[in-house]
C-alpha cells in the first residue's frame, strides 16, 4: 500500500492507542488535508540521525480534528496497524510517501498475565520521581497490562532510538522487561544525563 507519512521523532504510537497531534508546517497541513480526503489514513514514523526512515512505524486514522484561526490542525489518531518501509516513492507533494507493508502482532493472555502490573508501575513511579513530574501514578492501575506498557513509552522521554526499540520488541513479554530495564536505568542514582543517547 501506498502511504503518507508523518516523520515525528519521540511521537511513536501502537496499534489500539490514542496520539493527540498539533499540525503546524505547510507540508503536515498539506498531508492532513490529503489524508482527510483518502480515508483519514497516515503512518508515524521516526528518522534516523541521517535522515532515513526507521524500517518500522504505526499507520494511524484520524478520529477527530479542529482546524484554529491562525490555520493549525489539531487532530487526535487512533493506531491502527504496525508497518514495514518497503521503499519511498518519489512525489512532488510537499511530504514524504512509502510503500508499506502492514502487520500485527498478538500476544496471548497468558504472556499478558505473566507480567507484573504493580512491580511496573512501583519501578514508573520511582522514574517520576527522579526526573520531577508531576503525575498521578494511581490512575495507572486502571489500565490494562498490554495498554499500560505502551502508555509508558509513548508518554516517558525516552530517546528516539529506546522508542524505536520499543515500537520494534514483537513479544510483550520481552517488552516488559524491556521497559523494566529502561527504567532502572533512568532511576540508578548512578546514570548520568545522556548517558543512552
């Protein structure tokens, strides 16, 4: 499938999450404005230090959007489905579009269940902690296993190269520790900033 794209690096997202977006450039309203006309369809994706594409990213449908006086989108997307860059196709449209493949990952209950929902969220709050912000670790618990891994990720500043990594993990069982090694990392008194980039 042909697809456009929104190059955003550390704005990663996953199938079945929400990713709320503030569209400004001349080339982001022009994908909008094509997007919104061609079933409401785009991919996130993030580059690399050279400029390429990163191999994997999420294809997202618009479900809500607002157009501002000072002529900005502000738009929410749903994730939709992994997909892999086959190629860029050349265009003379202001943004960026591929050739992807799409794919999905399930993972069973059992992995799910296997995954210590409190012993992640203690180890996220100690990272809030450290790094000072302030939010309401509680409402965590109400999130499913498989929803809160992802919310982590998407929201925590983590590196764009940790994001891809997280975005790349197929297993959730090997996501989830993962995620647990990411944190102890940030929350050792030891690390020093910048220290993963």
């Amino acid at each position: 499938m042909l697809c456009p794209i929104f190059p955003l690096n550390g704005a990663i997202m996953f199938p079945k999450t929400t990713l709320p977006l503030n569209i400004f450039e001349k080339r982001y309203i022009q994908l909008i404005d094509y997007a919104l006309s061609n079933e409401r369809i785009f991919g996130m994706i993030q580059t690399q230090d050279n400029g390429d594409l990163f191999k994997v990213g999420c294809l997202g449908k618009i479900t809500s959007f607002q157009e501002t006086d000072d002529n900005r989108y502000l738009i929410s997307i749903e994730g939709l489905s992994f997909f892999n860059v086959i190629k860029e196709i050349k265009s003379e449209k202001l943004f960026r579009i591929i050739e992807a493949k799409k794919f999905t990952i399930e993972n069973s209950k059992p992995e799910i269940n296997q995954i210590n929902k409190k012993n992640i969220i203690e180890i996220y709050k100690k990272y809030l902690k450290k790094k000072q912000f302030n939010f309401k670790a509680q409402e965590l618990f109400q999130l499913e296993t498989a929803e809160l891994l992802k919310f982590i990720v998407m929201i925590s500043p983590f590196s764009k190269v940790e994001k891809q990594m997280f975005l790349e993990t197929k297993n959730i069982t090997e996501f989830a520790e993962k995620l647990i090694t990411t944190l102890d990392i940030y929350t050792n008194e030891s690390y020093e900033r910048g220290s993963l980039n």
